[in-house]
C-alpha cells in the first residue's frame, strides 16, 4: 500500500479519476483548521466546500437559544458542505472544528459545476451523502434511545475512525456541547470509561487504550453508521 499525501489524505479526493483529478488539483486550496473555528454558520450561504485531512469537524444543530446538539462527525473520509451540490446553498446547520488540523477547500461555483457534469464526480458524492444521511439518523436515534455512556463510545469511535492517531484533543465541555448534554455527565461517564482501562484523559487529551473494548461497549450505532461508510465509499488501502 503508498501511504496517500497531500490532498489525497482524503478519501474522497483520493477517489477521484484521473482526469477529474488533474481539473481539480489547481483549483484546491489547503487550509489550516483551528479547533473550534467555525467553517459556516446556519443559514448562511456558503463559500467553500472542505475535505479534511487531519482535522474533524462537527456538523451542529445549534437552537434559539443557544444549546447545541451534534448532527454527524466529518473527516477524511468526507465532505463539508453537501448543501452546495443538494440544491440548498445553505443549511440550519454549523459547522465547527472539533478536532484541529488541516484540510483543503473548493470554491463553491467550482463544486457546482463539478457535481453538474453529471459525471463520476456526482455519482461519488451522492454515495457520500446516503452515508451522511445515515449517520445523522442514527445519530438521532442513539441520542434519544441510549445511555450517555454508549453515546460517548460511539462517538469516540467515529472521531478515531477519521484520525491516523489514537488520541483526540478535546475539552469534556465541546463534547458536552457536542451531545447535547451536561458537562458533569461527560465527566463521569469519561471516568468510568477510565476506570475501565479503555480511555486515559487528562488536560483535554483523550488517548484509546482499548479499541476493542470501546467497541463492545458501544451499542449498535457505530457498527451500522461504519458499515455504511464502507459499503458505499471507495477502501482507502486501495488507492
């Protein structure tokens, strides 16, 4: 297997036919991603559509007042901004960075027309977005059926499938903001997560000592939401 660099980081762009390569390659920008930078606000028209290579970002539903619950997790594997080739232009959605790192961006006209070649481009994102769709069902369906403690390992598990490392960066605050839920929740169903040998958190670092043991203690969420993604998207080790 080449270990992919650069903007082929990305699944998505790692995907790409040749000759739809060569058109986008000049036309991509990479962008450092700060965490917690906001890439577009709800309702807003957007300028760019990004490919993570090393960050994450978080799509959330952010209410009147505020409180914010997280819709679906965004990394390599994927695309911020499927509103530009869905019809919308915008979305009741924001999108913030949970976890830093860097990206490339496409202007939007540039996706547009892309996508409205009608050609492998189209057919390549459409397949990603069923997968998006399906993560935000069970998203939803997790949130409102499963213990705080499954939601955190499910979550854990998304995030870690988008990084090549086994650590995140993050505060139990945004994670809290992320799942909609008390920050004094997190804490403990972190520590009980600890407690059990399969995370160490300390200072914001959250390091996976057991992956599998996260995964037997996840309920059926990840496992579809996952099954998903590789049935619809291109074996990264084969590119």
């Amino acid at each position: 297997m080449n270990h992919a660099t650069g903007p082929k980081l990305n699944q998505l762009l790692a995907a790409l036919p040749e000759p739809e390569w060569q058109r986008w390659q000049p036309e991509l920008e990479r962008v450092p991603m700060a965490l917690g930078q906001v890439l577009y606000e709800s309702g807003r028209a957007m300028s760019h559509a990004w490919f993570p290579t090393t960050a994450i970002v978080s799509l959330l539903y952010v209410m009147e007042n505020g409180a914010s619950a997280e819709i679906a997790v965004v990394g390599n594997e994927g695309i911020v901004g499927v509103s530009l080739f869905m019809g919308g232009g915008s979305t009741p959605s924001r999108g913030v960075v949970q976890s830093a790192g860097e990206g490339y961006r496409l202007r939007s006209n540039v996706m547009r027309a892309e996508f409205e070649r009608a050609g492998p481009v189209m057919h390549l994102l459409l397949r990603y977005t069923q997968a998006l769709i399906t993560q935000m069902a069970q998203t939803a369906v997790c949130n409102r059926h499963h213990t705080l403690h499954q939601q955190l390992c499910r979550w854990l598990l998304l995030s870690l499938d988008r990084l090549e490392v086994n650590e995140l960066v993050m505060t139990q605050e945004l994670i809290a903001n992320m799942l909609g839920v008390r920050r004094e929740g997190v804490t403990e169903a972190a520590l009980e997560l600890q407690r059990l040998g399969l995370i160490r958190y300390a200072r914001g670092h959250i390091k996976v000592l057991d992956r599998p043991g996260l995964e037997r203690r996840a309920c059926e969420c990840y496992a579809v939401v996952k099954k998903e993604y590789d049935r619809l998207l291109p074996d990264r080790t084969a590119t």
